[in-house]
C-alpha cells in the first residue's frame, strides 16, 4: 500500500479546494504544516491581523480562507478580529498547532490542553482529530463546514509527519454543493402580499451585497416603489446609498427602529437577523399592525429573534425571484426620480485640519467609481454618508462585530482577492494602534490599497457614546497626536500628510497611478475635525465642533513644542 504523510495529503487537498493562499504568525508548533507548503504565505505581524486578512479576502472570493495561527497564544490573539469574521460568517478555516499528542497531557509549554474549547463559542465547529490517520479527513470536513462561518481545527505538530493511505487523497477529494431551491410559491405569496400592502417598505443586510442581487433589489424596490433601509450595524452596503429609494442605514435601538419600521403595514428584511441592535433604546419592538418577515439561510438568527416572521431560503434568490414577479406591475409603478445633487460637504475654519466630509467627498472625486471602501472611522458614519456615492456591489466594508484592528489588514484580503478594483482603508487614528503593523505586509507583499488615516486624537465615537450614557469626563479617550507618517515610512511604506483638500486629491490622484502601475501601497494621513456618528438635527457642522477642534489643535501643538 502506497503512503503519503498527513501533511502532503492536507496540501493536496488544499490544492484540491483552491485554497492558494495561507494567512498565519507562524510558531514552533506550526513549522511542520508549513514545509513544502504549496501556497503564497500572507505574513501578519499579529495573528489579529492575519484573521482580518483572511476575512477580507473572504469576503470577496467567497471561497474558504485558510488560517495557520501558534497554539493558544496565537489563537487567543486572534479571536477579537474573528468576533468580526463571525458576526459576517466569513468562510475561514482556522487551523492551529498543538504540541506532540505525548506532550499534552502533562502540559508542557505550547500544549493546548482542551485547545477545540478555546475559540468556542464563536466558531460554529471547533475539533482536534482523536488520531493523526484522521486529519485529513477532519480538515476537509472543517473546509465544508466553513461555508457557514468560521471553524477551528488544532492539529498535534507530528501528526504531520505520520503516514497515511495515499488513496485518501483521491477519496476526500469530494464536493458538497446545496441543492435548494426557491418555492415558487413562496415568491407567489410574498409577491401578492407587496402588491396587496399599503405602505410597504424594505430592509437590506449585508447578504445581499451581492453581483447577482443588486440590479434585482433596485428593479424591486422601484417597481413597487418601495423606500429601503440598509440593516443596523451594517457591515455590507447591499443598495446604492444615493438612489432616491434609499432612506439610510437603521438606527440600531429598538424604539427608534420601531417608530420607522411602524409607519408600514409590511416590512421585508432580507439578507440581516432581526435585528442587531446596539444602544439601550428600549421601547415596542413593533406595533401589530406591521407585519415584518425576515428572508435568510441563518436559522440561528432567525430562532432567535424576538418578533416577525421567518423565511428560511437564499435571499439573493428570493430578490432576483421578486424583481422577476415584480416585472409586470413595473410600467405602472411611480417613475423613480432623478438622483439629486450632491450636496456641498461642510468645510473646517481650522487651517491644516479638514472636515471629515471634505475627505470623503475628495475620495468621491478622485477616485474610480468601482472602489472598493473599507471603513474603521465610526466618528465620522455621518460625514461618510453624506457625501459617498457608491453605485457598485461590494463598495463598502465595516467591522461586523465592531471590534478595531480588523479594517486595515482587512482591506488588504479585499485587494488580494481583486486586484481590478481600486481598494481605499478609511481608518481612524484610534483603529490604526490595534493593527499599524499590518503596514509591513502590504510593503512586502506589495498589496495595492491606498490608506486614509483620520487623525483627530481621539475616540471620537466612545466621546459621542459617554455622552448618550451620561459618562462625564470618561478617561482614556484622548489619543494624542501621533506621526503616522514617520511610522508608515518605518515599514518601507510611501506615506505623506495632506493639509488640504487639494493636497488629499493630489496625493490620492499619485497613488492612483501607482496602484495601477507598480503595485505600490500608499499612505495618507489628514488631520480632521471631530465629529459624531450621528450628523445634528440641523444637518450643519455645529459651532462647538470647530471650537473643540481649535482647542485640540493647539493643545497638540503645545504638546509637540
């Protein structure tokens, strides 16, 4: 009988899966998985990092990403990036090393004593084969299980060298493919109950971000002229954010959610759970005049929600079946109008600092309207969608569990998985600490991805939150000024400071070129006003914000003297 080592048989089967690329921090325990490996390594100078990558890349491919991370320690450091990878049941597969099987016992250094309890409960599937003859088998077998989120699967390092059959290879090289289908008479139903509805109204998640949904959730929402709502806390942008039919992103509190979703007899939440609220708002989830029926593959999420109706069944496929039903009342619906005109972006009094939305509407004119944003600034949720335009599916990424350190190395897994589409991190100065080592591997690697650093010493979006809990004078919220230039440059990275719209455009336009040409990441830092997530009632930049933003100006000057 022909045998091969349970390392060449994984490789195999990586090969098999397509699995070309691996995201890790390698350790001891970890360098035997690792010879001959058959695969572009994607170094992260942190294993959070190296989640966050693999996530991104995710993401876009829609395949499996493979992780290696060291042992517990290097699995711990990794678990707050995959609270995020979770949240957005990324396809990750995450392997790491344990000691010797003899070793684990008596729990010597690096042994992982219940190393498959360590990443519960967040993964959905967390083992440690009971044989080394059984991890091949266990690690196609987590490849298939990722396809609905994240798993963890420990490996004893010499298990790696150990024999077996070589007709294994051929025998778990298998597909497993979903044979569902959309009811048509589940369409007729929902189709007849748009139709039939008063006031109904629609709300999108971040599943149907999606090539083969968006032109179906804009040819639904305007045949039945129906007003769209992005879901709260939202980590995808599934519907043009400046059509006429899109009234924004949710609130995240019940109350306020209730008192939207309430003026309509029938709501239809496709693609989002029910919903992930975050600030205490308590109140009627919604009143019983609305109906509400939520459209997902998540069972989990649709068991737990504490009102509406659920549909178990692929949203995409649910929206192209709609807009198709919805074809023939089209000609009669409301003609949709004209998209309006941007509006101009509010501007700072403070020479050298820029109003968020000055950024964004600068990233709006300058760059390609295919971008690719990975966004890590909830201060300035506002600014963003005041002034961004984005028309294309796959245009904006977010945090799902709202942990920090996940946008930057992100955004590097979203520009590896599609180099045709320019790809912008929005980062702010607080995000950028967690994971400024993830630098290092975009210059290594030479990932194109122009990164916008939003520099306004603070967290501004916990200053926002201490209010709304009123927390006065909560510590640790001021960040300093801090040279982001210098540090960028340190990792080998082409990095400028912009002190003005027109420096950002320049800067932004050069780094345009050179992500297309040479394959070069860029660095740009901006000095900015500090804003909140939330623009005020009067939708003007307030007088105090330009006031704090003087103060905080010349306290970091007296600070630099």
């Amino acid at each position: 009988m022909t045998t091969v080592t349970v390392r060449h048989a994984v490789h195999e089967l990586m090969s098999f899966h397509g699995m070309t690329c691996v995201f890790g921090n390698p350790g001891s325990n970890e360098l035997p998985f690792l010879k001959d490996l058959p695969a572009r390594y994607l170094l992260g100078l942190h294993e959070a990092t190296a989640v966050a990558m693999a996530d991104g890349y995710s993401q876009i491919t829609k395949r499996p990403a493979l992780i290696n991370l060291h042992a517990a320690s290097g699995t711990g450091n990794g678990l707050g990036a995959l609270t995020n990878s979770v949240i957005s049941r990324s396809k990750l597969v995450i392997t790491a090393g344990q000691q010797v099987r003899d070793m684990v016992g008596p729990e010597v250094m690096l042994a992982n004593v219940d190393a498959a309890a360590l990443a519960k409960p967040l993964v959905h599937q967390s083992l440690e084969p009971l044989s080394a003859a059984d991890v091949p088998r266990a690690f196609s077998q987590s490849v298939f299980a990722a396809e609905d989120g994240p798993v963890y699967l420990s490996v004893p390092y010499d298990d790696w060298d150990a024999e077996v059959p070589a007709a294994l290879i051929s025998q778990l090289s298998r597909r497993v493919a979903s044979g569902q289908t959309t009811d048509p008479g589940m369409i007729a139903e929902l189709h007849e109950k748009l139709r039939d509805a008063s006031s109904p109204a629609l709300v999108l998640g971040p599943d149907v971000d999606d090539e083969k949904a968006w032109e179906s959730s804009i040819a639904l929402a305007e045949a039945h002229d129906l007003p769209v709502w992005a879901a709260p806390s939202l980590s995808r942008l599934p519907f043009p954010n400046q059509h006429p039919l899109f009234l924004g992103v949710l609130p995240a509190g019940i109350a306020p959610i209730a008192e939207i979703l309430g003026a309509h007899d029938l709501v239809l939440v496709i693609g989002a759970p029910v919903f992930r609220y975050h600030q205490w708002m308590p109140g009627e989830y919604l009143p019983e005049s609305t109906e509400l029926i939520q459209i997902g593959t998540d069972a989990k999420a649709a068991a737990r929600a504490p009102f509406g109706d659920a549909l178990i069944a692929d949203p995409i496929e649910v929206i192209r079946a709609l807009a198709e039903a919805a074809g023939s009342i089209a000609s009669t619906s409301p003609a949709t109008p004209p998209r309006a005109a941007m509006p101009p972006a509010a501007t700072s009094a403070v020479e050298g600092v820029l109003h968020p939305e000055e950024v964004f509407a600068t990233l709006r004119e300058t760059m390609p309207g295919d971008t690719r944003f990975v966004v890590e600034s909830t201060s300035t949720n506002a600014a963003f969608w005041a002034q961004m335009d984005l028309t294309h599916p796959g245009s904006y990424f977010f945090p799902a569990s709202g942990g920090l350190g996940w946008g930057l190395p992100a955004s590097l897994g979203v520009a590896l998985a599609d180099p045709q589409r320019p790809v912008v991190a929005i980062i702010g100065d607080g995000s950028a600490h967690y994971s400024i080592s993830a630098l290092r591997t975009a210059v290594t690697e030479d990932i194109p991805v122009v990164v916008v650093l939003l520099r306004n010493g603070t967290y501004g979006a916990l200053d926002w939150f201490a209010d709304m809990l009123g927390v006065d004078k909560a510590p640790g919220l001021d960040l300093g000024a801090v040279d982001f230039v210098s540090i960028a440059r340190g990792y080998g990275m082409e990095a400028a400071h912009a002190a003005s719209a027109s420096e950002l455009a320049n800067l932004v336009a050069e780094a345009g070129v050179r992500e297309r040409d040479r394959g070069l990441p860029t660095f740009i830092e901006v000095d900015t006003e500090k804003t909140r997530p939330e623009r005020p009632a009067d939708d003007t930049p307030r007088a105090d914000e330009n006031e704090q933003s003087e103060q905080t100006q010349s306290d970091d000057e007296q600070g630099e003297q």
